[in-house]
C-alpha cells in the first residue's frame, strides 16, 4: 500500500487552516480576556458617574447654567420663527 504524497498545493491549503484556527483561537483568547477586563472597568465607570452627578458641587452648577440653557432654548425658537 502506498500513501499519496501531498503536493505543494495541499501543503499552502493546511498551513492556511492552521494560521486561520491559531488566529481564531487568539480571537477567543483576546474576547474572553476583555470578557472578564471591561465589565469590571464599566462598573467603576458607572460608579463615578453617579457619585458625581450625585455632588454637591454638580448641582450647584446645574443650578447657575440652567437660566442660560433656557434663555438660549428660547432665542433660537423666536430665531427659527423669524426665519419662516
């Protein structure tokens, strides 16, 4: 019995699916990584966020620019009526 040889073809074929599936399992290596990275990191996020939006000194800013916001809001309704 003899066994085929493979041919410079076949051989280019395997070490493209062998490139491919070490790539693939890089990837699921890299997915599971940031997987277990960044919900950690969102947490902490979140957490800042609150805790500032929660301040004393974000609301008193809130409080001191929100005249102006409004003031703007209404200049550009009576800007956008003027134009029609």
């Amino acid at each position: 019995m003899t066994i085929p040889t493979p041919d410079e073809s076949d051989l280019a074929r395997d070490a493209r699916q062998l490139a491919l599936v070490d790539r693939v399992i890089g990837l699921q290596a890299e997915v599971a990584n940031l997987n277990v990275t960044y919900p950690n990191r969102i947490n902490a996020l979140e957490a800042e966020l609150r805790a500032l939006l929660t301040s004393r000194t974000w609301k008193t800013g809130r409080a001191a620019v929100s005249p102006l916001l409004f003031a703007r809001k209404v200049l550009r309704k009576i800007k956008n009526r003027r134009k029609a």
